[in-house]
C-alpha cells in the first residue's frame, strides 16, 4: 500500500473555526505521531502540555462560517487512538472545506512547577506575618 501524504485540517476545542490549522502527515503514521506534529505546529497553544496527553476526535465539521463550536455539540465524532494508523482512520480522499480533528487539552491540573513552589510560598506568608508582627511592635514603642 502506498503512502500519501495527509492533509488534516485541526482545532482546538472551543476555538472557531477561523482558527483551524492545517498539518501534514503521512497516511502510514499513527494517532500518536498526529499528536506529535500537532505540538509541533501550535507549540505556543499547547506550551507544558506532552503530546500523550492530547486527546484527538475525527469528526467532519464543515467550514462554513466563524463559528465557535464546542466539542459536546459535535454529533459525529470518533476518539482516536494513539495505536491506530491514519489510514484507517482517514480515505484517499478527504472532504474539502472541512475541519476533520478536534484537538482537546487535557483537564487542568497542579504542575510539578506549581507544586514546587508551595514550601516557598509558606516560607513567605511566614516572613510577612513577622514582619507585620515588628511593624505593629515598632508602632506601639514609638507612641
């Protein structure tokens, strides 16, 4: 089987779809390598987040107008994974004019950079309350 070079037009979810953006990638790569071109292309989009942690739906939203349109409103839609080849997922022929992945972030959660900075924050709200404490014993002496 020949591989062809695939054209797949992306957004993110809750972007409109004036913000689409196009990616190539060959037909013989997987879900996963998608992944990893999507981060590629759009590395400010999805700055401190892996490649692994995207999640990739197939779905054919016509390019019609700028509409913002969440994912929850997609009827048809297909969670892709990592494992599968893009030539099962996708014919020879793709539909013009049309959004065909929705790229979700993963939820939000605590970072190791934010969990890193709870002892320093500790260690500060600390220095202000001792702070304050001089302050109001300087306050009373002088009066």
């Amino acid at each position: 089987m020949a591989t062809n070079t695939l054209t797949l037009f992306c957004l993110i979810s809750g972007d409109s779809t004036s913000n689409a953006f196009s990616v190539k990638i060959p037909s013989s790569d997987t879900v996963d390598d998608l992944k990893d071109t999507i981060i590629s292309k759009k590395p400010n989009a999805f700055e401190h987040i892996d490649a692994n942690d995207l999640v990739l739906w197939r779905v054919s939203i016509p390019d019609d107008d700028d509409l913002s349109i969440p994912l929850d409103s997609v009827s048809e839609k297909k969670k892709l994974k990592a494992t599968t080849k893009l030539s099962k997922v996708f014919d020879a022929e793709l539909p013009e004019d049309t959004i065909h992945i929705v790229v979700e972030r993963p939820q939000a959660t605590s970072t190791p950079h934010t969990l890193d900075l709870h002892p320093e924050v500790a260690a500060l709200r600390k220095q202000l309350s001792e702070m304050e404490q001089l302050n109001v014993g300087l306050r009373s002496t002088s009066i």
